[in-house]
C-alpha cells in the first residue's frame, strides 16, 4: 500500500473496508474506486489494526459483533475516531437490532453513523461523504482552539510559556511536591545590561537576544521542565523532582550554551551574560509557591549585586545565600 501523502485535491478519499464478516461485497470496492475511492480491503482483526495505522481517511467495518467489549472493537477502536482522525461507518448484518447498532456511538464523540446492509451505493457514499465534513469541521475547529490555548500560555516574543501560565504552574508543582515529597527548584534568570543592549543597538537587536536566551534555555532543559518569560528581560524555569545541585547543573548548561551564541547582526556583535538565583523545596519551608518564588529572586538580586553573570542559590544546610563566582563562592546573609 502507498501511505505517501496524497495531493491536495485528493486528500479524504483513502477508504478502508473491514470486512470482518467475509461479506461478498465485490461490488462496493469496485464502484467506489469507480468515484474515485482509494480502496483497501481487509478480511481480519489483526490486519484492519495494520491498514488503520497506515494513511487512511474513513473507514466502513462490516462488525463481526456490536458489543462494546468485544475483542473486535477493543482491537480496533483505538485506531478510529474519537481516538484518532478516523471517522466511521457500520454496515450491519440485517437482522441487527437498531438499539444494539447505535450503542456503539452512544454518548461518544466519535465521528461515526450506520446503515442497513440493503442500502444503495450512493447512499453510502452521501454518508461517507458527510462523515468526511463532518471530520473536516471537528479537526479545524480543534486546531482553532489549540492555536487559541496556545496563545493563552505563549510569550509571543520568545515562544516560551507566559507569566501567567508560569505562575499557575509552579502553584500546581509546589503543591504537587509538598504532596508527594518530593524537590521541585525555581531558577530566576535575569539578562545583564539589557539596558545597554538596547540603547546601543535597536529594539529588534533586543528581541534577538531575547530569543537568544529562550533558546539557549530550551537546549538545556527536560521536556519536563517548564520555562517562561516572566517579564522584559526575565525568565524562570520550573524544574519538577530536580534537587539544588541538579538545578546548578542546568543553570551552568544554559550560561555555557549562551557563551557558544553571541548576537552577530551586520556590524553588531554582543555576548549575552545573565544572572541566575535558585531556590528549593528541599530547603525552603514555606507555606505556598509564593514563598518559593520570593526566595529565588533574593537569591538572583545577590547575584546582580555581586558582579552580574553569576548564580546564587541557598545553601540546603545553613540557609545562606551562596553567590557563586569564576573562583570561589561567598557567602553573603544568613537567613
């Protein structure tokens, strides 16, 4: 079977027909190809399961039973709308209760319809037809709504998650960690001389670097992890079941990858430093993420404070902020 893509014109016409059943439906292929139906047969479970996971638009299954929790339908359910963009037709046996055929889609939001064996071809195909539509309209309305959702959440400028998104997520973690036990550390990233950059340069220069970091920080994270720009030049990174030292390390891997990417622009060239503060749940005991946020950006103003492009974090065992330098740490207020 081809499963390359199709042309744009001929898109929606790849048909499967399950015939579980063994019908003699020589016909129905034959005149459906003759409307320009890419037909593909099977005679089993086992290969329906294969042909519905290759390229296939709708699907008409002669069922073997109508329950529910048969092997059949539990075979192949999963491979057909609403679980996947597969919508469907039943074409019962003759005597089949009309009850027992509508049950399958009851209370679904499958994309499905049935019909009497006796129907005419081009009934059958009015129903794909209308099948195929009706997938159409649910498919672009769900991207409209992903692509709404996603612009909800999104910082338009760095593709990274939003403030607010941000800090409904690190209310969810924190409570998730204090729940289960477990770490959870906030990294605050803030870029140096941002200002400067700016002033120096252009606004879109400014955005570049922006960028810059957003990008340096997805090459270094989990797909776990949940970054976000919280303001103009500021970042934070939510890192789920991750320790302090844990968190070091990937705070060290975006502060190298951004060594590795200067912003050249014609004659413009810039090196971006940031300043970072870190804080754990595994040491922090306080009663809700605020807590959580208020000491990592104590920690990150100590960073800015004591020279910039450094990180400072609270030390788990004396509750000191530590401001990491090129040489030595140094401590700097006991809390």
């Amino acid at each position: 079977m081809n499963t390359q893509p199709k042309p744009e014109g001929q898109r929606g016409k790849r048909l499967a027909i399950l015939n579980h059943r063994g019908e003699d439906i020589t016909n129905l292929p034959d005149w459906l190809k003759s409307q320009g139906w890419e037909v593909h047969t099977t005679s089993g479970i086992n290969d329906s399961k294969s042909l519905l996971k290759k390229e296939i638009d709708i699907a008409i299954i002669f069922p073997l039973t109508l329950k529910k929790d048969g092997i059949e339908w539990q075979s192949i359910s999963p491979l057909l709308s609403p679980e996947r963009d597969i919508p469907w037709l039943i074409l019962p046996w003759g005597e089949s209760a009309p009850g027992a055929v509508s049950s399958l889609t009851a209370g679904s939001t499958a994309v499905a319809d049935w019909a009497s064996t006796d129907i005419e071809f081009g009934d059958i195909q009015a129903r794909l037809n209308n099948l195929m539509r009706l997938a159409n309209m649910v498919s672009l309305t769900r991207e409209r709504t992903n692509k709404l959702e996603n612009q909800l959440v999104t910082d338009h400028k760095t593709n990274l998650y939003n403030d607010r998104y941000f800090r409904k997520r690190l209310k969810e973690e924190y409570e998730r960690a204090i729940r289960h036990g477990q770490s959870l550390s906030l990294m605050l990233l803030d870029l140096d001389n941002f200002k400067e950059i700016n002033d120096n340069n252009s606004y879109e220069f400014g955005d570049l670097a922006l960028k810059t970091v957003a990008n340096a920080i997805r090459q270094s994270v989990r797909n776990i992890d949940i970054p976000a720009r919280i303001g103009g030049d500021e970042f934070a990174l939510i890192c789920p079941t991750t320790t302090l030292e844990e968190t070091l390390r990937i705070t060290s891997r975006i502060k190298e990858t951004l060594l590795t990417a200067p912003i050249v622009e014609d004659k413009d060239f810039v090196q971006i430093f940031a300043s970072c503060g870190i804080a754990s749940t595994n040491q922090i005991k306080g009663r809700d993420s605020k807590q959580l946020f208020l000491k990592a950006n104590e920690a990150l103003k100590v960073a800015k404070k004591f020279g910039k492009n450094r990180t400072a974090f609270y030390d788990p065992s004396t509750q000191e902020i530590i401001c990491e330098s090129p040489t030595t740490p140094t401590t700097v207020d006991k809390k």
